[in-house]
C-alpha cells in the first residue's frame, strides 16, 4: 500500500497572503519526495478560505519543477465548472510539462456554495459530470471528436497538441453504484467514507472490486482512500491536533453540505454536534502503534493507497515534522518487497 500527501491549503488566517500559502504546499511537496511519499494530491476550492487552490494544474506544474519522480495527482479537478475543450488542452500542456508524472483526478464538486456562485446549481453536477468526463476522456484519446448534446454541439476538432505520455483519469466518487461503473469503464478510483462506519468503506471497496473485474480495459486500476489522519508522539500533541482540526471542521462543515455562510470569502466556522474526542477518533490521531494497526486494516481489504490528509491548520513546521515521523515509523510496515517493486 501506497501513501500519498494530500496539500491541504488552508488561509484560516487571511493574513497569510497566497505568496505565504503556495509556498508552503510546494515546500510540503518537496518533503514529501524527499521521505519517499508515492505522490501529492493537490486540491480544487474557489472563493473560499480552505482547500484554496484554483488551478489545480499550475500547481502541479510548479511542483514539478521542483521534484522528479512524484506522482502529481489532482484531487480533484471540478469538471462542471468547465469547458472540457478547454480543458482537456490544459490538461495535455500540464502533462508535458509534468514530464508526464500527473494522474488527473477529476469530480463533480462538493461545495454547493462554491458551485452557485459559478452557476452551477449542486444538485446540477451529477449529470454535468458524467458527460463531462466521458467528452474529456474522448477528447484526450481520440484525435477527431464530434458531440451532440444540450450542452455540448460541435463539428469534428481535434485538441492540440497530442498528448505524448498517457494521461490516466482518477474518478472520485462516494457512492458505490458509481464506484461500481467508473471501475468498470476503467477508471482510476479515489473515494472516502468520511464519517461513516466501517461497513460504508467495505461497501466502495468490493464495489470497485466488481467493477474492475467487469471492465474490459486490461489497466491495473487503483483504488485510493483519502483519510484525515496525525501521527502523534503524545497526548499534548493529539490534544493540539484534535483542538485545530475541530476548529477547521466547523468551516468544512459549512460548506460541505451545510449553510454556505462565508464572508468576503472566509467560511463562518459553526457549532458542531459531533463531539471533539469523536473527530479525533475519526481522523486516525493516534500513536505509531495504533496507526499501523488502523492502516494495515486498509491494506488487508486491498485499498492501493491511502490519502494521507494531515493540515488542520497547524503551524507549518508541525506538519513536516509529523511527514518525517511517519514516513519513518510507518510507510516502512507498508513497503513492498524489493523484488515486487522491480518487477513493476
């Protein structure tokens, strides 16, 4: 089982500035090579004060240019909010400048506040998106396409330049009918039970499990489980941790599915009925021992790699230490063979 590190960005203080935020998430990437992380996820938000990365793509650019093996994942691209003519040809320019590392995670969007501002009602994203992304999957394989739909009529075109290294679509999804089909059409899968029980996490797993064995592309699909999770060293630390992702939650919270109550860009942080200790249990905020045990539950149900989602807003530093303990203390019980790994 692989890790990857999730790049949160979060400006719960405005006065960080973008220039002070960015740096940060490239500085995160960069460590995250260095202590052998598979990859990073890079996120999509606009107009909002958490997750706030919107273009995805530059970013990982801008990543690239600083590291040379790391998996660049975008987690996730928000297809309705787009022009897939358009974007399909910044996806191709993004992977050349990659030098093909990136994976293109891409989903309908999860903020319904950030959606309407865009004109796009949440409860419209569903269908936008499984248009959008079989055009886009077309658009990047196939050197002349045509399309007829209430959304999207054109004459035959061709996206320009070609790509020159392949560039595998990562669908994120939660529901396990639609864990199911992506599978099945051959699609990478990225999904989290949030907070749900662990029966909601086997339901997705054996879900993508049947739709991989349906499929008819021969790829060697994955299955990625984004997780909040903190590696402590003691309970002043969890206590720390626990404290400033409950106070992030009540953020997420809002946009997720809650009000959308943000002023001039900073999300209203509001109560919530889940308990403190209870987030922290969610979260897998444990010590080393505690963490492999929860983990190697995922690696026994046959979960490919695990988004590791560690910024709740706490000082930098505190974060990259924490990357290093667990890069040393735990990815090691997770490693593959040496022999396994050659033969990839």
């Amino acid at each position: 089982m692989d890790f990857i590190h999730f790049l949160s960005s979060h400006m719960l203080d405005p006065a960080m500035g973008g220039k002070r935020l960015y740096k940060g998430v490239v500085q995160q990437a960069i460590h995250a090579e260095q202590l052998g992380y598979r990859g990073v996820a890079i996120p999509e938000h606009h107009l909002i004060n958490i997750l706030l990365i919107p273009s995805p793509l530059q970013m990982a650019v801008k990543i690239a240019a600083h590291t040379s093996h790391l998996k660049l994942i975008t987690s996730v691209c928000q297809l309705p909010l787009r022009d897939m003519r358009i974007f399909a040809g910044e996806v191709i320019q993004a992977q050349a400048l990659c030098d093909g590392r990136l994976m293109l995670g891409v989903g309908k969007g999860a903020f319904g506040y950030e959606t309407a501002r865009f004109g796009v009602p949440i409860e419209e994203t569903k269908p936008r998106f499984e248009e959008d992304i079989k055009l886009l999957e077309a658009l990047l394989t196939q050197e002349e396409v045509s399309w007829n739909s209430p959304r999207y009529t054109f004459e035959p075109l061709t996206i320009m330049p070609r790509p020159e290294d392949p560039i595998p679509l990562m669908a994120a999804i939660m529901n396990p009918i639609g864990i199911e089909a992506a599978a099945k059409a051959g699609y990478h899968v990225q999904t989290t039970p949030l907070g749900g029980s662990h029966q909601q996490l086997i339901d997705q797993v054996t879900a993508f499990r049947r739709g991989k064995a349906a499929a008819t592309s021969k790829l060697d699909t994955r299955l990625s489980l984004q997780r909040g999770m903190f590696l402590v060293e003691n309970e002043k630390d969890r206590q720390h941790i626990a404290e400033r992702a409950y106070e992030y939650y009540k953020s997420f919270d809002n946009v997720f599915g809650g009000q959308g109550i943000v002023d001039k860009g900073i999300i209203r942080p509001l109560p919530r009925t889940q308990t403190l200790e209870e987030l922290a249990s969610n979260i897998l905020l444990c010590g080393r021992s505690e963490m492999i045990d929860r983990l190697s539950v995922y690696s026994e149900l046959g979960i490919d790699e695990v988004l590791t989602t560690s910024n709740f807003g706490q000082d930098e530093q505190m974060t990259l230490d924490m990357m290093s303990h667990f890069a040393e203390e735990v990815m090691p019980h997770f490693s593959k063979p040496a022999h396994a790994q050659a033969a990839e």
